[in-house]
C-alpha cells in the first residue's frame, strides 16, 4: 500500500483523478482517497496538521513490510530553481527547532535530489532559506511517519511552485505542476514498493543468521538491532557484495553498555567503508 499525505486538495486533485481514488465516506476526520493500493489524505496546511493527519491514517491501518509513506507537494525555493521542477528530499531542516532529518533514499531513480526547510509561517525573503527549497509540512510529515515505519519507507517528493520573494504561487497552475511530473513519480512509486518487496531477499539466509549471532552477542535493542539492518542494507545496497566478511569482525558476549556501544560503533563503521 502507498500512503500519500498531501496538504491541498488543489495538489491532491491531479493525484486522486491519475490513480482514480474514490473518496472515503466512513472517515469524518478527514477528506481521505482510495484505491485498491493507495490511500490519500488531505491534511491542512502546517506541520501540526500534516503530522497528526499522518499519524491519523498510518494508525488506523495494519501496515505491511512492503507499505511506503510519500509526502507530495508544491515548494518554493530559492531563485535559481526552475519553477515545475521535481525533487526526491534528502534532508529536511526545521526552521523553529534548528533541527535537521535525513531521508533514507536506498533505491536508485530519476529524479534530482535536494533539502528542504520547513517553516511555521510563509517566507517573503529568500535569505531567511538555509536550504534549497521551503515549505510549511515537511518536517511534521518526516517525525509523524518515522513513528510507524522505517526511514528508507519514507518520502517526500516535492514540485516547485514559486520563487521566494519572486513570483507568487498562482493555485490555478498548482494543480497543472503536479500533474505534469505523475508519469515520473509514478514510475518511482512502483519502483520503490517493488525494492520493499524484495527487501527480504536482498540478505541470504547466513547473512540474516549474522545479523542475528550480532544482535545476540551485544545484546542489542530493538532499535539498535534496526540500525544494525539497515546499516548491512545500505552496505549491500552501495556496493552489491555480501555482509558476510562482519564473520571476522565478530565479537563474544559483551558483559556492559560500555563494551556494546564500542563494538557496536566498530562494526557500523566496517559497514561504512
């Protein structure tokens, strides 16, 4: 399933006639869409609004290994941006907080990459921007989904729609900005949930077995056992070889928090090479 949370019924309305999505009656909340694999929910403008609406439809269904979440939206941007153009984020600045999040793009595609900040109010000047492109969602939308599911099932695609302190968003062409990048998306849609399908068979079963020998001789936390995963997933992901040479690197059973973190810290960065 692809859940899509997108602010404006304006940005929604290209998507929802593209993948023929029929409005949900039984939800009184909110405007929600469906398809047989895709569910949209148009949340409001702000962080707040896109983080509890997130949060609304990814709790109110059983969610499955292979389920991404897309954020999808109009942004602005700085003045040597091309209006209409499309980017895969990469990593998401909150203007209020100072605090920055990055997204975990494992599978390879067509689109340019680029940052992003997210603002409480709307921005006149171009200078207040320390990243490339702005809006009002993105970081509320990053923290609610990264509650429910890993951070590589996780993206944010956004169109831009207007220079800051340039040009003003016109909403009658919104809707013609979307639409005119679905071919593209679509294409990246169907390849991510297919890399999420063979996520599982991406390992060996030694490799999932190491993975495992690791977790149980540092004593891992669920968490810490996830960032072991996805630190093997990336390697493989990068370089196409196997995990398997972490055999030598191996440890016995660690006897404190302190011993866990060193060897723990030791073998992500074997990963990392």
């Amino acid at each position: 399933m692809v859940y899509m949370a997108v602010s404006l019924h304006v940005e929604a309305k290209p998507i929802i006639e593209y993948y023929d999505l029929k409005k949900d009656l039984d939800d009184r909340f909110y405007q929600i869409f469906k398809s047989d694999n895709m569910t949209l929910i148009i949340t409001g403008v702000g962080k707040i609004a896109c983080a509890v609406a997130t949060s609304h439809i990814l709790s109110r269904n059983l969610l499955f290994d292979e389920d991404i979440v897309i954020n999808m939206g109009i942004c602005g941007a700085k003045d040597d941006v091309q209006i209409g153009t499309a980017y895969i984020i990469n990593k998401i600045k909150d203007a209020s907080t100072g605090k920055d999040y990055y997204t975990d793009v494992l599978l390879k595609h067509e689109f340019y990459e680029n940052s992003i900040e997210t603002f409480d109010k709307p921005i006149e000047d171009a200078s207040e921007l320390e990243e490339a492109l702005c809006d009002m969602e993105s970081s509320g939308f990053y923290l609610s989904a990264s509650k429910y599911v890993e951070q590589h099932r996780i993206f944010l695609i956004k169109v831009v729609s207007d220079r800051v302190g340039v040009d003003i968003v016109d909403k009658n062409v919104v809707s013609c900005l979307i639409e005119k990048n679905l071919d593209k998306i679509d294409v990246f849609i169907k390849r991510a949930q297919d890399f999420m399908k063979n996520e599982n068979e991406i390992f060996k079963r030694d490799e999932l077995d190491l993975i495992d020998e690791i977790s149980c001789n540092l004593k891992l936390t669920k968490s810490l056992r996830e960032m072991l995963y996805k630190a093997c997933l990336h390697y493989k992901v990068r370089t196409g070889k196997d995990i398997l040479f972490l055999k030598n690197n191996a440890v016995g059973t660690v006897n404190n928090k302190k011993e866990r973190g060193k060897y723990f810290e030791l073998i992500l960065s074997y990963l990392k090479q």
